[in-house]
C-alpha cells in the first residue's frame, strides 16, 4: 500500500468515527445518517439522511451545525459536508 492509499484509509477511518460518534442522537430522534462518499482532494463528505430526518426541516441544521461541524474539528482535512438524496 502506497502512502497515499494508508492517508485515504486513515482519512476515511476517523470521517467513520465522527459518522459513528453523531449516529446515535440521530437515531434518538427516529433518523438515520449514512456515509455515502468521501472526496479527499476537494475536502468534502457526502452524507444520507435517513428515517424521519429525511425531508425534516431541522436536517440542514442538522448538517451544517452538528455533522459538518463535527467533521472539521475532529478531521480538519475535511472542509464540507452535504447531503445526497
């Protein structure tokens, strides 16, 4: 494995643990989140809703005020985080 390819394996486990570490609050409130991609040259994750936080009006806070803030406290690499349908 090639430095670049352990970076992108690393970068990945910890964007996992903050998705595993904001999971369960989500989950309290009937929702979901579901990891769907992760752009390391652009700094960006992409995330899906799922259960009762797909289509809630919180959701954008949500991810602009939890996941997204988490992710760049926890991974700096990590620039923005949005949703897909």
């Amino acid at each position: 494995m090639t430095e670049q390819e352990q970076s992108q394996a690393t970068l990945a486990e910890r964007v996992k643990d903050v998705i595993e570490r904001i999971r369960p609050p989500i989950q309290a409130d009937g929702g979901d989140i579901e990891l769907v991609d992760i752009d390391p040259a652009a700094g960006k994750v992409s995330i899906r809703f799922q259960g009762a936080c797909r289509g809630c009006p919180m959701a954008a806070m949500t991810l602009k005020m939890g996941v997204e803030k988490h992710m760049k406290e926890l991974v700096p690499e990590i620039s923005e985080v949005v949703a897909v349908d």
